[in-house]
C-alpha cells in the first residue's frame, strides 16, 4: 500500500510514499479535523491513500487571483 498526494485542482500527481511503518502523527493527518479527513484523504480501487494537495502552479495561480477557487476549474 501506498500514499500517492495529488493536486485537487489539476490531477497532477505530486508524490508517492510507500507505506512503511508511518503514522498518522509523522503525516500530521493527526492535525485534521473530520471533516477535513473527509475531504483531503481518500483510498483507491487497490487499497491505497490518495492525499488531495494543491500543487506549486496551482498555488501560484490562487496567489495571482484567490477568486479563481469559485471556478468550476482553476484554468477554464
């Protein structure tokens, strides 16, 4: 199993670590609220963590103009 962190607003895939003996603490899931759980932490088909994250040029376009987040999709 694995975690892979990808970019809510485009899809590109950020990284991937391989499950090893981490905890929640050494992740800082630990510091989420439920409801934050529920929307940035997911699993997939095959049993692993996808970790929603904004990405650098996401973060540089919310930067540039925050009210994209209102969007549909940050670049359309």
């Amino acid at each position: 199993m694995a975690i892979h962190y990808v970019c809510r607003h485009c899809g590109y895939p950020v990284g991937t670590i391989e499950k090893t003996v981490l905890s929640e603490t050494d992740l800082g899931f630990d510091q989420l609220t439920p409801d934050e759980r529920n929307d940035i932490i997911s699993n997939d088909m095959d049993g692993n963590q996808v970790v929603r994250v904004t990405c650098e040029a996401c973060q540089q376009v919310l930067e540039r103009d925050p009210e994209r987040l209102l969007y549909p999709s940050l670049y359309h």
